[in-house]
C-alpha cells in the first residue's frame, strides 16, 4: 500500500465528507499524539473564505466534547473527523493529502469544487420570460459585483436553451474576464434560470465587436 492509497472509513454516524490518503492520516495522528489528551481530540475541517480561484481552509485539532451540532462527523482510520455543515458541500469530493512537493510540508486539500469568483447569488425573485430573467439577474446580482472591477455583463441574446452575454467596461479585453464569465457568470445564470442550459461568451475580447450579430 503506497502513501496515496486512499484509506476505508470504518463505520461511524456519518459517511466521510473528504478522503483522506495514507500518508495525510499518518501526519495529522503524528501532530495529534503530541497533544494533551490526544485521543479525545478530532480534526475539524472548515471552509473559512476564498482567494482567488480557491478556497480557504481552516484544520484544527478539537476536543470531540466541543464540536458543534451543526457538523458532520465521522471516524476515519482511527480519527474522529468534523466538517461544518455549510462546508459539506464545497469540500464533498475532496481529498486530505500531503503536498506533491516534501519541502513544502504541511497538509493540502484537493478539491474539485471551486467558489464563485462572483460571489453567492443568494435568493432572488426574478419575474417575466428567460430573457427578462437573465437580465434581471444580470442587474440585480452580477454587474453589481462587476462594478468593482469597472466592468459589466449585458444579456445579447437567447437562443432555444443557450444564452449569449457579453462583457464590457474594464472586463473587456482582460485576461481574467473570459474565465469570470464561465466561472461566474455562467453559473449563476444556470443556477436561477433553469431553462437555460448553455452560456456562451458573444464577446469579441480583442476587437470588442459582438460576433452574436455578425
């Protein structure tokens, strides 16, 4: 068995939100025997905020008598785990391991799952056909937060189930406004909108001309 052979989890109240690889469970148990009492602690796992692309996380050795109610918890390899129950679902697939680089040290956390880089939609109320919908949310969500980057995104057209936006002001033409709009954009029109299935970027980036027209 190899240090990034993924344990089992033994039975326990709940299922394991994250894997944890061989290597990873035999690095937190050396850091934990040398805890006062090291057996009554568990490792806590939260999602603590975003930078950038990526989230942040926060690992700390708690005394499974404090965890909160609002976690999920299991024991994984002889340790007792918790994850907050707003962290479940930005950290389900993700797996505790060490760094590909042994001068880096520490633990990482490999997660498919990535923030919004436009932040959470929240609860809306959006009223009318797909097109006013989308617009609506463009308003009232997106361009808001585009607006600290002198950018804006604008609704050009809908197509069966594809919606076409573009992007303008400071987004447009900056190397990063592309991937805010698949990323961002997109997933925020996905999400509130559910007959739409497709968003493309009708932005000409370089020339800054709207390709839907031509």
């Amino acid at each position: 068995m190899t240090d990034q052979t993924t344990l089992a989890a033994t039975p326990s109240t709940d299922e394991p939100v994250i894997s944890v690889t061989e290597a990873a469970l035999a690095k937190v148990l050396e850091v934990r025997a040398g805890e006062d009492e090291p057996t009554s602690l568990a490792l806590q796992i939260d999602v603590t905020g975003v930078s950038g692309v990526d989230y942040v996380y926060d690992l700390a050795f708690t005394p499974i008598s404090e965890l909160p109610d609002a976690c999920h918890r299991w024991e994984f390899g002889g340790l007792e785990f918790a994850v907050g129950d707003e962290s479940q679902s930005k950290l389900a697939g993700a797996t505790l391991d060490l760094p590909s680089n042994p001068v880096q040290g520490g633990l990482v956390i490999r997660n498919p799952n990535r923030p919004n880089p436009l932040g959470d939609v929240g609860e809306l109320v959006l009223e009318g056909e797909v097109p006013e919908r989308i617009t609506q949310l463009l308003d009232q969500n997106v361009n808001p937060m585009l607006a600290s980057h002198g950018g804006f995104a604008t609704l050009v057209g809908v197509e069966g189930h594809t919606a076409y936006v573009t992007m303008g002001g400071g987004c447009q033409g900056c190397a990063m406004s592309q991937a805010t709009l698949t990323e961002g954009i997109q997933r925020a029109i996905l999400e509130a909108i559910p007959e739409i299935t497709e968003v493309v970027d009708a932005t000409d980036h370089a020339a800054g001309d709207n390709p839907f027209f031509t």
